[in-house]
C-alpha cells in the first residue's frame, strides 16, 4: 500500500503518508476543477449553516470550519463548493494534522479566498471561524432515516426509539450514518443496546472514504493522538465528569486544569457552556483510553476532591456508581452528628447496563448467560466485566459480586 501522492511506502491503512499529501492531492483536484468524486448519497439538512458559510465567504478572505469529530465538517464543505460559485476559492480539508503548513499557505496567497476545515483555528490574521455543531433533533432524525432507507426499504420511520438513539449518538452526523447502515443486520433495539460498545460495531463507512471517515473511533482518536500527553491525561479524567467542568473543579483534579479544559475546547474535544461537557462518544472514548492507564489513581483523587464539593451533585452521582458505599460520598446533615448520602439522580445508560452487569456476575451467571439475558454480544459482556475490574481496582468476578452485594444491601 502506498501514499496516492509521493508513492511512499505506508505504515497503517490510509490514503497519504502526511497531511502535507492530502492537501497537496486536495489542490490538484481543484485545480482540474472537482472536490473528489460525486456524492451519491442525499444531503441532509443544514440549510441555515449553508447560508451562513454563504454570507461569511462573501465578507472575509479566511474561513475555518471547526467542531468535533463527525459533525460533517467535510461533507459541509463539498455542499458548499457545489452549490455556490466561488472564483478562486482554495479550501483546505481537515487542517488539523498540518495546521502548520496550511497557515504558510494561506499566509503566501493572499489575495486567495480560503474555505478550511479543522478542529482547530489555524490562527491566522484576518480568520473568521465557524462553529458547526451536532444536527438539530428533527435532522438528525432525517438523515438516519434516510440512510437506513437506503439499505432497508422496510425501515419504520416512526420508530419510537429513535428520538433516544440519535441523542445517544450525540447527533453526529458520523455516528448516525454508521449506524444506520446496520439496520440491515439489527433493530433499533438491537443497536442501542450495543452503543456501550458502540466503537466496536461503528466501522462500517465507504470504502472508498479516508479511515476516520469510516469510523466513529479513528475519527476521535485522530484528535487524541494530535494532544500533547497532558492533554490526553486531562482528556481521561474529564470522561469521570458527565456533570460537566467548572474551572474550580478543573484545577482541583490537577495541575493547570482548567487551562488544559479550554485547550480541549479549542480543539473541540469539550462542548462550551456554563460548564465545559463532553459529547457521549468522546467520553466513551476517552473513558475507555483511561481503562488503559491507571484509572484506580484518577478515581481516588477525583473521590477526594468531590468529597469537598457538595455542589457537584451530578458528578459525586457517578462517582457512587463506581465506589458506593465509600465514606467520602457522604456529608453531614443539619443535625451535625449523623451523615446522610448526597442525592443521586438517575443513571445513564452505561451505568446501569455495568450495575447489571455486576448484579448479574454477583448471581453466578456466567458471561453468555449475561450476554443472553441482556441480548447483546459475548464480547459486549466481556468488556463490561474487564472495565468493572479496572474501574473498581479488582481482579476478579469474586470481588466485582462482593462490591455488587454492597450496593445492594
């Protein structure tokens, strides 16, 4: 296998062996006057962000696409150079991995209008960003329908587990067209209970698009893999937050916190707000990158630190989940004496399948029975065993059943 543009020998499945490539095969197809092959799939919604990107192209010389990874940047783009007459428009597609030499670029040429996707602003004199953000409910709605219509004409657009799926996917137009192609194989059902897992079954993109375009777990971790190792541990720790990020909290999990929160933000791996959020899929990812490291650390100083903050409910609910029964998830009562649990809300999905899970190993089934009962994967329960091991510290179902035993009683 080799780079489609200098013929270099490459590593890892991919089309060019650097960003460098990729831009340079980019500006000759639009100098032969296309922006690749034809789509032959609908476009779906984004009307507004159309218009928009319309009117911004017409006022400034440089303007950049940002957002996270799968919310359709590219395919934004190529709608909008398809549809609007721009003489003389350069676009840059997926910046990210050069931003570097793509700045140089736009910095040699200017008098060239530039179009740019990335995750991050290329910080050059003169850009004006965009912040494209997941698709609206009733769009998201759409495209899933209309990409599974695609491969089952049978498909039930009414579907009342819909609405659930797509939040659950965040909206991301990425993570819905990949799971609407598997409505051919599953039911709805069927793939929800699945998105726990949901980076083992969403690989299934054209063949013939760049490797994170054809899956939602190379399209996250081509943004991890562009932080520094500071970024990346911030990255882990924030995944044990789905409560969300305030800058007192930031810092108290580690040294320059919340600095590194809005790097993050910058590079668009945390939804602003009034607290700094992750979306569902980058937290699963960077949840899943801290099973790797030494998770049984960041719980304890994390149970630590929320232990002197009350006001954040949302967050000490997970943190129960993981550790109940621990002295530091609760505080004093009025009384002064007795202590009480602070208020948990309701759990999240993932949450309650690992909590099943658990009460399930702790009544002696094994894991094909799990998987039968709950109708997913072997693998599906397999993992969810192996997580509850690492968050929990444990090593085996003996002690995974005994702290399910705990929390029941």
């Amino acid at each position: 296998m080799t780079c489609e543009d200098c013929g270099a020998p490459l590593a890892a499945p991919a089309k060019y062996c650097s960003g460098a490539c990729r831009q340079r095969a980019y500006r000759r197809r639009a100098r032969e006057g296309g922006h690749g092959s034809p789509r032959l799939d609908t476009f779906v919604g984004r009307h507004a962000e159309l218009a928009d990107l319309t009117k911004l192209l017409a006022r400034h010389r440089v303007v950049t696409v940002v957002g996270p990874p799968g919310v359709g940047k590219s395919r934004l783009v190529q709608e909008v150079v398809a549809h609007r007459q721009h003489a003389g428009l350069l676009v840059l597609d997926g910046c990210e991995d050069s931003l570097e030499e793509c700045a140089d670029i736009v910095q040699r040429h200017p008098t060239v209008r530039v179009l740019a996707t990335s995750r991050e602003l290329l910080n050059v004199p003169g850009e004006q960003a965009y912040r494209l953000s997941p698709l609206e409910h009733h769009e998201a709605k759409r495209l899933f329908c209309d990409r599974a219509l695609a491969v089952d004409s049978e498909f039930d657009e009414r579907a009342a587990l819909l609405d659930a799926l797509c939040d659950r996917l965040d909206r991301l137009p990425l993570a819905l067209e990949l799971a609407a192609r598997l409505v051919r194989v599953l039911t709805l059902e069927e793939i929800a209970a699945r998105l726990d897992n949901r980076f083992a079954v969403l690989t299934t993109g054209p063949r013939d698009a760049e490797e994170h375009h054809r899956s939602l777990h190379a399209a996250i971790d081509r943004s991890y893999l562009l932080l520094t190792e500071a970024e990346r541990a911030a990255l882990r720790t924030f995944s044990l937050l789905p409560g969300g990020i305030s800058e007192e909290l930031a810092d108290a999990l580690m040294p320059h916190g919340w600095e590194l929160a809005k790097s993050l933000s910058a590079r668009s791996l945390l939804e602003s707000g009034e607290r700094l959020t992750m979306l569902e899929s980058v937290r699963l990812f960077a949840f899943d990158a801290l099973l790797q490291h030494d998770s049984t650390a960041v719980r304890d100083r994390l149970l630590d630190v929320l232990a002197t903050m009350p006001e954040e409910a949302d967050n000490i609910r997970y943190a129960a989940t993981l550790m109940p029964g621990d002295d530091r998830l609760v505080t004093e009562n009025d009384e002064g004496d007795d202590t009480e649990e602070i208020a948990l809300g309701p759990l999240s999905w993932r949450e309650e399948r690992l909590l099943r899970v658990a009460a399930l190993v702790a009544e002696g089934l094994t894991n094909k029975q799990i998987a039968d009962g709950l109708h997913v994967s072997l693998r599906t329960v397999e993992a969810d065993v192996r997580d509850l091991k690492t968050v929990l510290g444990v090593r085996s179902r003996a002690q995974i059943a005994a702290w399910a035993g705990v929390r029941g009683g």
